[in-house]
C-alpha cells in the first residue's frame, strides 16, 4: 500500500471514529439565558372534607393515591404536605413513607384541625373537625402562646412518624410569629403562601411580592423586609400560577375575586390544554429578571375526579419543558435552600408576558424588589400602569400578636396604584400615559414593548411610540422606576391616576415633588426625583410631569412622617 492509500485510510478511520464518538457524546440541555425556571409540584392533603357528603375520606386518600401515580409515571419529583389529621393517619403515612427520599419531600400543611388543637390542650371551637375559618383553621385564630403549643405538637408527632422534623410548611397564610417559631425550634427551610387574592374565600392577601419568593418582615409575614436584621431568614413562595394577565382584574368591582390559575381543577385555567401551553411558553421564553417560579399540583380536597384532566395535561408538559432544559422541577425545600444560598435579601425578579392567548394582544410584565411591586399592562395598544405598592419592613401584621375575630383576614401593603380596588367595571383605574396633542388630551399608543434585563436587579423596557415620535424607556430598579420619552420632536406628555370616583384613596396630600399618604395607620410617601405632582382640571387623583423628558420615582425611601 503505497504513502497516499494509507493516508487515505487513515483519514477515514479516524472520521468514522470520531463520528461514532459523537454518536453517544452527551449534550447537556441548553439553559436559560436569564436566570433558571423552578416549578414545585405541591400536594397539600387534609384527612377530610365536611363540605360534601359524596367526598368521603376514601376518595380523599385515593387522590393521593393518584397524584402519586402521574408523578412517578413522569418521573417528577414533588412535595406532599400533610394537614395533621392527616398526617396521623396510617394509610397517608405508608403511602408517602414508602416514595423515594431522592424524589419526594414530605412537609407540613398549616391548617388547624380538631386532633391537634386537643392534643395542644386546647378546646375545639370549629363546626366541623376541620372549619376553613381563619379564627378557626389557622393560626390567626389563636394566641402566640397556643400556636407555640401546636406547632410543638405537630412537629413532635411529625418526628415520631418520619424520624425528622418537616423541612417545609405551607398555608393559605402563616403568621410571623408562627413562622419565626418554625424556624428557631425546628429549623424550617422554605414556606408557601396563596397567590394574591381579594376575598376568594374570606381570604384577602393584597399588594405583596406577587410571585417567586421573598423573605417576610419578622412582623409582618407577608411584607417583604427591606433589610436582613429584620426578616424572617424563611423564603415564602407564592402559589399557584396566577395568570398574570387576567387573574388581577377578575371579578373586578366585586367583593370577590375569581381564580385564574394553574390548579388543574379549572375549566379555564390549570384544565385548559390551551391555556396551559400558553402558561408555560410564557413561563419559560418570555424574559424573567433573577428567576421565575409557579406551582402546579392540588389539594386533595378537590378530589382526583375534578383534578385528573388537569394533571394529564400538565405533568407530560412539565417533564417535557424539563427535558428540553427550560425549567428544573425541585421539592419545596431544594427550592429553598437554593434561594437561601443565592439571597441574603430578597431579590428583584420579574415575570413577563410578551404574546397572550389567541385573539388577544395584552402584555404584561410585573416587577418585585423588596422596596416595591410595580405591573404594566399594554392593552389595545396603550400603557396602563395597572398596580404598584410600597413595601415598609416596619408595617406590622395585626396577627403576629393578636387574635382574629372574624372568619374572614386580611393582608396588605402600602398602595400608590390599585387598579383592582379603586376600580369599577366602567371606571378602570390606573397611572395612563397620555399627551396634549393639537390642544387634545390623547392615550398615546405604541407597538409592541421589549423587555431586556439589565443587570442582575434591573428590566430595560423599550416601547416605541406610533402617536407621536419617539419611543419611552423605561427602568425598573430595586429602589426605583425611571421613564424617559426619546424623541426628536417636544412632545407634552405625562402620566394620569384615574380612579372610581368613590375609591378610598391613601392620599394625604399632594405636592410639587411628593404625596402624603397614609394607609391603615401607616404614614408614608411618593417622591419624585425627576418630574412633579399636580392636581389636574380634567378630574384625574393626580398628575405626573416629566422634567426634561424624565419622570424618576423614589420608591425606597417612603417612610412618611
């Protein structure tokens, strides 16, 4: 075999040797540019359900039964929570002992059944053996002293059962003296709260970090704290995957909101195949600043008849996206300590909507840092700044020390702007970006918003402008919102607060550079660093001017006097 025959065979081994190589190389799925996707797969399970006869506590325990199925089918990792009657039950505690560690968590539901709170010593006050009251099923409905009593109970009997103390609880609400126990007895990890809702079953929590995870004020559980000394080292993660275009307005000029989420139960919602598809593509295409996070899976109340549509379109999905390497899906506690190792404080992040469902052009982004909530809705090719609210570490929680009364709770923070409250169905509130064009007052109109992230605590919004010349930029930052007309041409442009003219609104008083405001006994304000206040004739709350094209608004120093 002559020089070039060998070099020639040579050449080909060595190709195909490579080639075959390349064959079984391993390609590790591609991860997202900005920041990873988490999903929870949360399961929470209560021993009863006195509402409905026909939900007896076989098919309570058969839901289980089922979730567990799906997951391992896909083999999804999840996080069951067991409400105590629960937990003391043989079936529940053969069913999860028996899941691998590896993959299945095991934490605690903080509702407050009859079981426990005799166990505690305490009398049963509830009609039923579990009442959804909040003077009743949860610790708002008891003294600091009693909860020390029952958090010890339950977690005492956890161990016994388990051999290890819960690494993760979650509730419709927990308060922060409950949370701060949890946390220097037991050592807890991570928490859960609901989504934010106005009066969806007596529960009303309004105004806080409205998704991913915060750390509380250690007197306030669901304020965000402004400074490490005075949290709660506990992230919350907010549940349930709110659509993050139509779940605030839902039910708007109600006293009740509706529920448009990821829970499998939903028609529309978490039952939808569409709107499913829609939920996720957003959820992991759509740009999201530090993170983004949703929670899927359901309490077994709602039984596995009602949830299953909902499970066989979300679970293949889930594990489908994970594969691709567009999310993670963890138990509550890895979450956890992933936020604890990433964040001393909490962190800004945002969630993103750029394309809607079919037939619809609304986008949307909402922004959270720990001074601030800030969401901008483009709708029919306007801006609305739909809601923004304040968060103050030193805004107390009436129940971190006290008793509720009632059946009903409430939580809030500090608001500026309450699209949802301050609204009625023919007079729908917000900040609107508008002008004085040819002596007329106009919604200046644009094409479709880009949203960029800068940096690790900041979103650039580009929105180009088709009424007038130009485009308006605008910063979202931890401390503050900055929004900037670019333009070749002068354009006399400023943002309008309209709201029902019979809102209650929190202000005080309204001057050049800032507004007074007082909200539930708390005194705090609005500055502008760039720009100035005013009362205008045409009857909107107040009127927003740039200076030199800028508006910058201080939304960390707020404390009023």
């Amino acid at each position: 075999m002559n020089k070039n025959i060998r070099l020639l065979v040579f050449m080909m081994t060595s190709v195909s040797f490579i080639y075959l190589l390349s064959s079984f190389a391993y390609y590790p799925p591609q991860r997202p540019k900005d920041g990873p996707k988490i999903v929870n797969i949360v399961n929470f399970i209560r021993l009863l359900e006195p509402r409905d006869p026909k939900i007896t506590e076989d098919v309570l325990y058969q839901t289980v039964v089922k979730q567990v199925e799906i997951m391992k089918k896909y083999n999804l990792p999840g996080t069951f929570l067991l409400q105590y009657d629960a937990l003391i039950d043989p079936r529940y505690q053969k069913l999860l002992a028996g899941l691998p560690k590896a993959s299945f968590e095991i934490g605690g539901w903080w509702e407050i059944p009859q079981p426990l709170v005799e166990k505690a010593g305490l009398k049963w006050r509830g009609r039923y053996p579990w009442d959804w009251r909040a003077n009743i099923g949860f610790s708002t409905g008891y003294t600091p002293e009693e909860r020390e009593k029952l958090i010890d109970v339950y977690m005492a009997d956890f161990k016994k059962i388990f051999g290890y103390y819960p690494k993760s609880i979650g509730s419709w609400f927990i308060d922060a003296h409950s949370l701060n126990y949890m946390y220097e007895k037991y050592h807890i990890v991570v928490s859960s709260n609901c989504k934010d809702q106005y009066g969806t079953d007596g529960y009303t929590l309004w105004g806080g970090y409205w998704n991913q995870a915060y750390y509380p004020s250690k007197i306030n559980s669901y304020m965000p704290a402004q400074n490490e000394k005075n949290q709660i080292p506990v992230p919350i993660f907010r549940m349930l995957g709110s659509d993050p275009i139509r779940q605030y307005d839902n039910g708007l000029g109600t006293n009740r909101q509706g529920v448009v989420t990821l829970e499998p139960v939903y028609e529309f919602g978490g039952g939808d195949a569409t709107w499913v598809n829609w939920f996720f593509k957003s959820f992991t295409d759509d740009e999201s600043l530090g993170f983004n996070y949703t929670q899927a899976g359901q309490e077994n109340s709602f039984t596995w008849d009602a949830m299953a549509k909902g499970f066989e379109i979300q679970m293949p999905l889930i594990a489908k996206l994970r594969t691709e390497g567009k999310l993670r899906v963890e138990t509550m506690e890895q979450s956890g300590l992933w936020f604890k190792k990433n964040y001393k404080v909490t962190p800004s992040t945002s969630f993103s909507v750029t394309k809607d469902l079919e037939g619809s052009t609304l986008k949307t982004i909402w922004f959270n840092s720990r001074f601030y909530r800030i969401n901008m809705l483009w709708e029919n090719g306007n801006l609305r700044i739909r809601d923004i609210h304040l968060f103050n570490e030193d805004y107390p929680d009436v129940y971190t020390t006290q008793v509720a009364t009632s059946n009903e709770c409430t939580f809030f923070t500090l608001p500026v702007v309450d699209g949802y409250i301050w609204s009625k169905p023919d007079q729908i509130a917000g900040l609107r970006l508008k002008a004085l064009i040819d002596g007329k007052e106009v919604l200046l109109q644009g094409k479709d918003p880009k949203f960029t992230q800068n940096g690790v605590s900041s979103v650039h919004i580009s929105w180009p402008l088709t009424s007038v010349s130009g485009t308006l930029e605008i910063d979202l930052n931890e401390n503050t919102v900055n929004i900037k007309l670019v333009s070749n041409k002068p354009c006399n442009w400023y943002l309008d607060l309209n709201t029902a003219s019979d809102a209650k609104l929190p202000f005080n008083q309204i001057g050049l550079k800032q507004i007074d405001c007082s909200f539930d006994g708390m005194n705090y304000k609005l500055q502008a660093m760039k720009g100035s206040f005013s009362k205008p004739a045409n009857g909107a709350v107040f009127r927003l001017i740039p200076q030199m094209n800028v508006i910058s608004l201080n939304l960390a120093d707020i404390k009023g006097a």
